[in-house]
C-alpha cells in the first residue's frame, strides 16, 4: 500500500463547466465564471469585495501595491512562512522585519509585535499556518492603533474560522490560494478578500495591468489608460470553472478532512501520552489543511521521514526559516526570544491529509511511526 502526500481533490464537474467555456468563447477575466466563483466565496467568507487571481502569490503582491509599500517602508512577516509572504513585500523594496512564532500554533508571535513596530511599519502579514490562529482581536487593535495595514495571508484557509468569522477577513485584505496542494483547487488559482472598502477601486485597476479596463468593459470610458502600476493578477475562465466546481464541494471536503484530521488525531494520542511525539490541533474551528507532528530534533524527524519513505508513506517537512534562508539574510534583524522558527520547523514533520485518503491508510501509517518510534 502506497500513501502519496497529496492527491489533488477532483469533484467530477469541471470538465462540464470547462466545456461550457469552450462554448462561451470567452477565456479571459473577468467572466461568468470567474463572477460566480467571486459570489460564492463572499458566501462562504462573508466578504462582500472578492476578486479571484492568479495564485496567492498574485492577491499578495497586488496587496502590496494596493498599500502602496515602497523603498523604506518597513514590512513585518513570520519568518516561517512561505517565500510570497515574503517576496510580495520585498519586491516592492520593502525592509522585512522578520519575527519569530508561537512554538505551538506556528503563527506570527503577537507578543513580540510591540517591538518589532517602528514608525516606519507599514503592514503586518499575518500568516494563518495550517488554517490556525489566535488572539487575532491584539494584531487587530495592534494595526489600528499604530495605523498599519493588516494584510492576512490565508493561503491555507479557506474555510477556516476564527470565533465565527471567515480568516482573511479581519484584516484589510485577506488572501486565499487555490493551488492543487490546497483543500481545493485549481491547478494555479487564488482570491483577494478587499475589506477595507477604500482599497477596491484601487485593487479593480491594478488587477488589470494598471489600467481602468473595468470602466471601460462597464462602458464608462471609451478607451482604457494606463493609470497605475499593475499587472495581469485575474485568473483566466478555463481556471475560473474548474474552481467553480470544486467551490460547490467545500462543504463535503471540509467535512471529510474533518473526520481523517480527527482519526489522526485519535490515533496519535497514545504516542502524544508516551512522549514519542508532540501534536497540536487549534482550538478554534479550522478546515483541517495540514496534519503535522513534532519529534525530538531534526536528525530523529529526517530518519523518520526516510523510513516512512521506505515503507511507502511520503511525510515532508517544510519551511525553513526565512531569517536564515540566502536571500532572508539581507533582513539581519529577527525578532525572536527563542528562535522556534528554527527548533520547531527542525522538528515539524506533515503526514498525507487529503480528501482521497482512508482510515485504512492512516493506520498504516500510525502502524509503521510506531515502529520506528518504539
Ligand atoms: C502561507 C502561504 N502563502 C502563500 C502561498 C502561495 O500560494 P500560491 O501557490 O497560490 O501562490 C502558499 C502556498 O503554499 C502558502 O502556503
């Protein structure tokens, strides 16, 4: 038996929907189908002002050109994270404060912010690792009383909640990703959540190379203009219907990576009781995106990984932290009191969580984490 790490969720209408593109003959954005994946995710996130885009990568660095950060600014981001949350900022010259995580939730340490915040901060990204977070309400009232931007990365989140409410929709702009290692998916897809409503006509121009093509599809001007920086952050239609596909799905992926997260978890606790592994679960209601463990250090974590390899189980481990990464070094100042960025993510391992996989599969693997554990 073979356990991949990732299978991409297919919900079997895309190549209906894709087909009615054909029929169509429109394949740019904005479409019909990009507008019905828009109005269902201000369904499912309550953010009425929501354009799909690209990938991730695209919403965060239209992001920070909707915040207009420029050379001197100064951009606070979790050194464990992704390189976009990162590079958005960076390619717009900004300076990067890069600052440590709660060892537990591996998100943004809002206990070190007070300290990282100068007068030159621009933006806080708040990255929210495996669809967690907490004390959200602090960055918030941080962000308000220091007049900085709250750009939330949510990646990893759609469908995920925080007391209620949808992440990526507490800060100024929230950003989702749809890439084909999400909970669902499009290839290469993703959506900026506009909540802060002074940024829309703004966002609306730069999505479209910078110019005001959208007043002039609605027939307001005759010609469109250059009229700021921007460049080509819509996703095409052909992505637009197969991620309306998999957007009528959600609640049933969620629901089923729900009952594998919980089986996992189930089955990990004895070994969490003998001290063979740590585990972390958020306390607030999330879409069960990424399932990882933590063993005693990164040699005992990569032997692990390898015999799991052998056995046939793919696990990875990810991300090194960008404090000590090549390019993360032009940012010498990392705001950190233990430097978990570094020990945790040594000791942080993902185990496969995908809507394919079955509990047969996951006691396999238990089976096999115990054996070279004992
Ligand atoms: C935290 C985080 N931010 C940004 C991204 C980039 O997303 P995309 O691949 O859609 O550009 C990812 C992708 O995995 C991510 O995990």
């Amino acid at each position: 038996m073979k356990i991949p790490f990732n299978i991409p969720f297919v919900s079997g209408d895309e190549v209906t929907y894709i087909n009615e593109v054909i029929a169509n003959k429109s394949f740019s954005y904005p479409g019909i189908f990009s507008k019905k994946c828009e109005l269902e995710l201000a369904k499912i996130t309550g953010c009425e002002s929501i354009r799909l885009t690209a990938s991730c990568t695209s919403a965060l660095e239209l992001a920070a050109l909707a915040i207009d950060v420029k050379e001197g600014d100064e951009v606070i981001v979790p050194s464990f994270t992704f390189v976009s949350s990162a590079n958005a900022f960076a390619l717009r010259g900004a300076r990067l404060v890069l600052v440590d995580v709660n060892p537990n939730t591996m998100c943004l340490d809002e206990n070190l912010l007070e300290k990282a915040i100068t007068s030159k901060t621009k933006a806080i990204v708040l990255v929210h690792y495996a669809g967690f977070t907490e004390n959200i309400e602090k960055i918030v009232e941080l962000c308000n009383a220091n007049n900085i931007f709250l750009i939330e990365d949510a990646a990893q989140s759609i469908d995920s909640y925080y007391k209620n409410k949808h992440l990526g929709t507490f800060g100024d702009i929230g950003c989702v990703s749809f890439h084909d290692t999400k909970n669902i998916q499009c290839g290469e897809g993703g959506a900026i959540l506009i909540n802060n409503k002074t940024l829309i006509e703004k966002i609306d121009v730069i999505i479209e190379k910078g110019t005001d093509r959208k007043a002039f599809l609605a027939g307001k001007v005759s010609e469109y203009t250059w009229k700021t920086l921007g460049s080509s952050y819509g996703l095409s239609e052909i992505n637009s219907a197969f991620l309306l596909a998999q957007l009528q799905e959600l609640p049933i992926v969620t629901q089923k990576r729900k009952i594998l997260f919980n089986f996992y978890k189930e089955n990990l606790e004895p070994l969490k009781n003998l001290q063979l592994i740590d585990f972390y679960e958020s306390a607030y209601n999330h879409n069960s995106h990424i399932l990882f463990i933590k063993l005693k250090d990164a040699l005992q974590r990569n032997e692990l990984s390898i015999f799991l390899q052998k056995n046939g189980i793919a696990a990875y481990s990810h991300y090194s932290p960008l404090h000590l990464s090549d390019r993360g070094r032009n940012y010498p100042y990392f705001c950190s009191t233990n430097d978990y960025s570094k020990t945790e993510s040594d000791r942080l391992l993902r185990l496969p969580l995908y809507f394919d996989l079955e509990k047969e599969h996951i006691i396999k693997l238990i089976e096999t984490l115990k054996i070279q554990l004992k």
